[in-house]
C-alpha cells in the first residue's frame, strides 16, 4: 500500500459567533492516499465544507494536524501554506466561484498566474488544462455564456492548472443533472488513472459516493470509513 498523500490527525474545529460556540469537527480523521477518489459524505450541516477547507489550508483548525506527504501543513509559516494552496492542491468549489469578467481562458490562468509563471506559460497551462476537461472550444466564453456542467468544468480545469497531486471538490455535482454529474466523474476517473491525482469529494451524490473506492461519513464531528458500495 502506497504512502498517504493526506492525512488528517484528530481535527478539531469550532466556530464563534458572538456567546455561541459551535464544535463542528471533534476529532475528524482520515487519509487519502495517491491517485484514489475517495468520498465524504454525511448530512448538511455536519462539516463536510469545513473539513475539506482545513485540509486545502483555507482555514486552520481549533486543533488536530493535517499531514501533506508527511509533512505538518499548519506548522509552516504563512509561506508555506500560501505554497500549498496554490501548488499543490486543487479547490472545486461548490459554486464554482468563477469571475465573471474574466474568460474561461483567464479564470484557468489565475492559478498560474498567482505562481508567477509568465502569462504565456500560464496561458498555455490553462488551455491544456481546458482541453483536458473538454472545452477546447470554449476558451473565449464568460462564465455566463457558458451552461453549469460547462462552469463547472472551467472550476476543475482552474483546479488543475498548476498540475495538482491532490484535488479537493466540494459537491462537485450538487447543482447539476444526472447526466452532467456523470460526464464530471467520468473526468474524475480519467484524470485519476492518466495523471495519478487523487480526488477528495463531499457529495450527497450517492452515485457518485458508490462509486469512489473509498469512503468516509462525518457523523458527530468524526470521519467513519464506510464500505465501498454502501455509500
Ligand atoms: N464561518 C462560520 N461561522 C460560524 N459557523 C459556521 C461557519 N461555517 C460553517 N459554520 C457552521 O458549521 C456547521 C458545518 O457547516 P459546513 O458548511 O461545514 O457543513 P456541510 O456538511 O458542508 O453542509 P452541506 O452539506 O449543507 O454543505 C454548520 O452548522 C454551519 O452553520
Ligand atoms: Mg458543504
């Protein structure tokens, strides 16, 4: 068995607002290991989103560590978790969260762009990761010209730019089709075996959640691993 990509050990994380404490993760564990879709599932509320934005370095935790290859993401400085985020790890979000004055073509570029990488290596960078998910032809689209599988799609090949090992999506299909969700799998599985990333997914897809090889369900702040198949 491969080496983990990334685990995360005993995550705590607690939300203030005002008196109010919210104890969201209490001590939330899990792995994924190189080239695996795994998924989260776990009903609305429970912290999926939370989770996977403590595992991209978009928030830090109440307490617990995230290992990446080993290593303790959050005992790096700023610097490193800046590094991490935009060279190591993908981010789907579940809108999408494209810019809607920028092209396909520009929103693909930023990640690249935020590397430093001359604008036309970013651009060549962008366009292969858009061919890659199919929009070769839609280069020059704003995101309003374009239908929701499409969006989506320019959010995976956004996520893809900077050639990522680990993808994190949350919902990835939660606002399309069945048909539109299984061409975004598909790339999924494609992406997996030709390009070896590994794909953490939060859905309440319970397709999409069979057919990962593995899974984990958030239940009371925890992750348990659940038998492939049962969603
Ligand atoms: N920034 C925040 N401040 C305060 N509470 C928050 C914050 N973000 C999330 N929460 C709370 O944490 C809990 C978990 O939210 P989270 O978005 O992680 O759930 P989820 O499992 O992704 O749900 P869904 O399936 O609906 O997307 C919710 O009760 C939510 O209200
Ligand atoms: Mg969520």
């Amino acid at each position: 068995m491969s080496e983990p990509l990334l685990v995360a050990e005993e995550l705590e994380k607690e939300y203030r607002t005002g008196p109010e404490v919210v104890r969201v993760l209490r001590g939330a564990s899990l792995v994924v290991r190189p080239a695996e879709i795994v998924a989260l599932v776990g009903a609305s509320g429970v912290g999926k989103s939370t989770l996977l934005h403590l595992l991209g370095a978009l928030d830090r935790p109440t307490a617990g560590r995230v290992l990446f290859r080993g290593e303790d993401l959050f005992a790096r400085g700023e610097a490193g978790l800046v590094h991490y985020r935009r060279q190591n790890v993908g981010f789907v979000f579940q809108f999408y969260n494209l810019l809607g004055e920028l092209s396909a073509l520009e929103n693909a570029m930023i990640p690249a762009l935020l590397l430093r990488k001359p604008p036309a290596q970013a651009r060549e960078l962008a366009a292969a990761a858009l061919a890659e998910v199919g929009l070769a032809d839609r280069l020059r689209h704003y995101p309003g010209e374009l239908s929701g599988g499409e969006q989506q799609r320019v959010a995976i090949a956004r996520a893809l730019t900077n050639g990522p090992r680990l993808v994190l999506a949350d919902e990835p299909t939660g606002n399309l089709d069945p048909k539109t969700s299984e061409i975004i799998y598909d790339l999924f599985l494609r992406l997996q075996v030709e390009r070896g990333i590994a794909f953490l997914v939060a859905t309440h897809n319970p397709d999409l959640a069979q057919k990962a090889e593995r899974g984990y369900r958030l239940v009371e702040g925890r992750a348990r691993e659940i038998d492939a198949g049962t969603g």
